[in-house]
C-alpha cells in the first residue's frame, strides 16, 4: 500500500508541477497577447488622435481662409461700386485679407488636405499677381487715380471654383470634427 500510495503522491506531484508549467506558460502567453493587443490599440489611437488633430489644424486654416474669402466677396461688392480711389478701403479690406489669405496658404500648406491643393495654388497664384500689381500701382508708382486693382484682365482671373471647393472642403472637416466629438463625448 505504501508503494501504490507513493505512485499515487508522485503522481500528484508531477501532475501538479506539470499543470502549474503550462499554466505559466499559458499565463505568458496570455500576457505577450494582451501586450501585443495593447501595443496596437495604442497605435490605433496615435493614429486616430493624429488625424483628427490634423483634421482640426486643417479646419483651423480652411476657416480662417474661408472668413477672408466671404470678406473679400462682400467687399468687391462695394469696391466694385467705387468711383473714386478709397485708400483704406482697399488697403484693410481688400489687401489685408488678400495677403492674409495668401500667407495662410502659404504658411500652412501642410494642413491642406490634398483634394483641394490645386484650388489653394490657383489663388495663392491669384493673390500673388494681385499683390504685385497693387504694389507696383501704390507703392512704386503712387498711383491714385486708378480705382480698382484688378489682375483679371492682365490674364489672371479669380478661381471662383477654387473658393467653392476650399468652402466646402471646410464645411466637410467640421463636420467630420464635430461628429467626432460626438461620438467620444461621454453618455
């Protein structure tokens, strides 16, 4: 009986021992997978945070871009209307917001999101022909009596379509911003 009860407690033993290294093995691996799952839930969410702080960083421009555009469109309204030469009125309406509009651009042409790049050249290239122009016009040549700056007609029109895409390029971010916030705002 003595023997049979050795076997048996031998036995026990190394069952024990046995499950309790592939239980240690199966707890490691258990614990690498849950590792490996949280390395990846990480990058995902590097991944996601970092796009939609690109998404606001685009917004945040196209927004800026988008008020000088309606500034500038209400203004021609009137500046077209002009008579006479209206220093400050083309200088801080229409230079401010054309400059700023341009160096926006410039400045921050990383955060343009590439459907919309070629738009954001088109004026870029608009702006820049109109500020060589109202400079050559008001500061070179002092000239007052020319009402209106104008590059149209020197062959470099306004890319209306560039204005429509960029403003709806805008509204599309922010929408996407907003129901972003939505979704992880707290129930």
């Amino acid at each position: 009986m003595d023997n049979v009860a050795q076997i048996i407690l031998g036995s026990s033993i190394g069952t024990s021992i046995l499950t309790g290294i592939i239980a240690y093995f199966f707890h490691k691996k258990t614990e690498r997978f849950n590792a490996e799952v949280k390395n990846e839930f990480e990058i995902l969410s590097r991944i996601q945070n970092s796009d939609l702080e690109w998404k606001k960083q685009s917004a945040k421009l196209l927004g800026q871009v988008y008020i000088h555009l309606n500034r500038t469109r209400l203004a021609f309204v009137n500046y077209h209307k002009l008579k006479n030469y209206d220093e400050f009125f083309e200088n801080e309406i229409m230079y401010n917001s054309n400059k700023h509009i341009r160096d926006s651009i410039l400045e921050n042409g990383h955060y343009i999101p590439p459907e919309i790049l070629e738009e954001a050249s088109k004026l870029v290239e608009h702006y820049d022909v109109w500020l060589v122009k109202y400079h050559r016009l008001r500061k070179e040549q002092n000239d007052k009596t020319t009402v209106h700056v104008y590059v149209g007609p020197d062959g470099v029109p306004y890319p209306q379509d560039a204005e429509e895409k960029i403003k709806a390029e805008y509204i599309k971010l922010f929408k996407q911003i907003m129901t972003n916030n939505q979704s992880q705002a707290p129930a």
